[in-house]
C-alpha cells in the first residue's frame, strides 16, 4: 500500500509540475499578445491619423516601408538623409541622371523608402503614371532602374451623345476628362472638336481602365472607337506595327481599311477652345482700326491653354514682335510653314532650329503684341502662298504595311464584334 501511494504522489507531481509549466507559458504568452495588440493598434490609430508617411512592417524579414507624396520644399537629400551620407546621395543621383535625376522629383509624385533594420535598402518614386524610378541595395552598391508601373487593367465600353461639347458628354457618361482628351487626340485630324461638333453627334469607346490595389487609377489605351459627326461615322482601331531592325514597334490608330488616322497636320494648335475670326481677305482690325487681310485663324482661349505645333517641323523663327506679340514660326516638310502668335510664353527649352514633333506644346496662349484678348493667331503657308488651314486637307501617313494586313484585319474583326456586342449588352440593359 505505501509502495502504491509513492508511486501516486510521484506521477501527481510531475502532472502538478507540467501544470504550473503550462500556466507559465499561457501567463507570458497573453502578455506578449497584449503588448503586440496595442502596438499594431498604435500603428493603425498613426496610419489613420496621418495619411504619410506611412509605414508597413514586414516582420518576417525585418522589413519596413516607408511610402509618403513628396510635398513642397521636399528633395532626394531631405527624403533620404535620415538614412545617407549627402555625399551617398549625391553618388546615387549621378548614376541616375541617364534614367531620371533625383533633382527633378516633384511635388504630388508618390515614394517609397524600403527598410531593413532601420537601414536603406532600397527607394522608388513614381516618375508618372506609367514608370518609377527603382534603387536598389546591395552591400555598398545601389543599382539603379526604370520599371513600368504594374495595373490591373478592365476593358470597358463607354458611350454618349454630345448635347454641348466633349467634355460634358464624357462627364454625363460618369467618367473623366482624361478620357476625352483622349479620344480629341484620336480623331484630331478629322474632327475638329472646336467647330466640328453638333448636339446628336456620339461616340463608343473601348478603353482600358487601370486599378491599383483595387482603386480606379485612370485610362490605359484605347482600343477601339467610333465617333459619328455631322453623320459621317468616324472609326479608329489601334494597330501595333512590328518591330524593325534596330527600333521598335509604333503604335498608332487606323480605319478599318488599314489607312493611317494620323495626317501630315492636325486641324488645330488648341484641343478645346472656340474660333473668334476665321481667315478672310478684309477683316476691320479692332486695334489699328482698318480694313485688312486677316490670313489666319483667331482660337479664343483662357491664357495659359497648352498650344500644339500641328506638324512634325523646325523651330525657324522665335522671339517677340510689336505686332505678334511672343511668336514661334515653324518649317515643315514639302514647303510648309505655320506660325503662332500672341503667346503668353514660350515651352521649355524652346529655340531657333530645335525640332518638334507634331502635339508637342510649343507655348501658351496669352495677349501680347496687338491683342485685345487671350487667344491664338495661327498662320499656315504652302509654297510661301497663305493658305485657310480650316479648307486645307492635309495629306495622310502612311498606311499599314501590306505584310501586317492580314494581322490587322483580324484584330480590327474582333475589336468591332466587342465593341457591337457590348454596345447592344449595354442597350438592353438600359
């Protein structure tokens, strides 16, 4: 008997001890939990509180980042000189400078600081919607890159009748007004969007919308469009040309034809604005008070309004005249000419015998010289003769290259059954 209760009392008391052991553990255990909780709830209270920075903890690798928006006075030393010698910085910002230099990161723009130990292993900063600038750690070395900005991306229809102008059409439709500049910039050598358009004029668009993390973050590529104005219908597919020796593709809009969207120049230097003289023979000038030849067209624009070179061109003249005001004179191929007055000012790094592309902004509208109101006199010539740029038909690009026809009329085939069958989906549900 007294053997047994030894034998009892010995195995109670390991039970006993592995007991207490397990209390111990839970004790500690709920401790910790406790002290983890209100750290994580002090993190969230700060993240809610102050929208950036903020900071993201990846504790299985002891990572943290760091993401803000550069605000004003904000540069590359100000945000990394918490982590780098300026001289550390000054190194990363020459190996940059082929890609982007850190000296030209500006406000609004998103970052992020990547983190290891509270020490910098890496940097990004979103250059624009499309691409970011990436550094990289690796010991004592930063590797340096542009990468694409990665999106989810839908393809939607989007459809409306103009009651006014563009925009409002685009906006009663519940979207943006990026997405009208982008079909303006489409269709901008058949249609012009200042004169052009008639209430009952419509159009169907299929774009691409972008989501990061789930948010709406604007409109990728257009893919197909029909645009009827003033009852002639108006198509545009996109086309991605194959890559050459030594370039790459070039992407550009068609008709279902296989003919280039795209003419030697656009219909007009301003996107949006509304025409105050057209070109005549004898026009009573407001300001000298005589009867004159007005060779050009007059836009009626808010000052500052972005102004597009029509053409692919050489800047010949520039610079201020008492008449003109602030003027840019442009050479063309095959004789052309077109000129600009009464700007505001002129774009960067604008210069006598700089070349231009066609929509590159060259100025600003503005009242300088003989002007009564902000708008823009834009002149064209052929041949050194004025010519009425609302009646000149320019000629067109080039055409899809025989050897992509068949791929293109397959593309062009697909695109339009979607764009049909989406848009009587879209009718029946409305």
């Amino acid at each position: 008997m007294t053997d047994l209760k030894a034998v009892y009392l010995k195995e109670n008391s390991t039970l006993i001890f592995l007991i207490k052991m397990l209390n111990f553990i839970l004790f500690f255990t709920a401790i910790f939990f406790i002290s983890w909780s209100n750290t994580l709830f002090a993190s969230n209270y700060d993240h809610q509180s102050k929208p950036h920075p903020q900071i993201i903890l990846q504790s299985s690798s002891n990572i943290q980042i760091v993401e803000g928006v550069v605000k004003r006075g904000d540069t590359a030393s100000s945000l990394l000189e918490r982590y780098l010698p300026l001289q550390k910085i000054y190194e990363i910002d020459r190996q940059s400078t082929d890609i982007f230099s850190l000296t030209r990161i500006r406000r609004g723009q998103p970052y992020k600081l990547i983190l290891q130990n509270n020490n910098l292993i890496g940097f990004e900063y979103e250059i624009d919607k499309e691409d970011k600038l990436v550094v990289q750690r690796n010991k004592d070395s930063f590797f340096i890159n542009q990468e694409s900005i990665k999106y989810d991306v839908n393809i939607d229809l989007v459809s409306a009748s103009i009651t006014s102008n563009l925009f409002e059409a685009v906006r009663k439709s519940g979207e943006g007004c990026e997405l009208a500049i982008k079909l303006a910039d489409i269709f901008a050598w058949d249609i012009d969007f200042i004169k052009d358009l008639q209430s009952k004029d419509h159009f169907r668009v299929l774009v691409e919308k972008r989501y990061r993390d789930g948010k709406f973050s604007g409109y990728g590529r257009i893919l197909a469009a029909f645009f009827t104005n003033r009852g002639t219908v108006y198509k545009a597919f996109l086309h991605q040309s194959e890559p050459s020796k030594g370039s790459t593709g070039v992407s550009g809009y068609y008709d279902e034809n296989g003919k280039s969207l795209q003419k030697v120049f656009l219909k007009a230097p301003l996107t949006f604005s509304r025409i105050s003289s057209k070109f005549t023979k004898k026009r009573f000038h407001p300001i000298l008070k005589v009867n004159r030849p007005h060779h050009g067209i007059d836009y009626a624009a808010s000052k500052g309004t972005p102004i597009k070179t029509v053409g692919d061109g050489t800047i010949a003249q520039i610079g201020y005249n008492k008449g003109k005001g602030n003027y840019i004179k442009i050479r063309h191929y095959h004789g052309y000419t077109t000129s600009y007055y009464h700007m505001s000012k002129f774009a960067r790094d604008m210069k006598k015998n700089r070349r231009v592309l066609q929509g590159d902004i060259i100025g600003y509208v503005g009242m300088t010289g003989y002007a009564t109101g902000p708008h823009l006199c834009f002149r064209m010539k052929k041949n050194n003769r004025y010519v009425d740029p609302l009646k000149h038909k320019s000629p067109s690009a080039k055409p899809i290259k025989a050897n992509e026809m068949e791929q293109f009329i397959a593309n062009v085939t697909q695109l339009f059954n979607r764009l049909s069958a989406q848009h009587q989906l879209s009718a029946l549900n409305n």
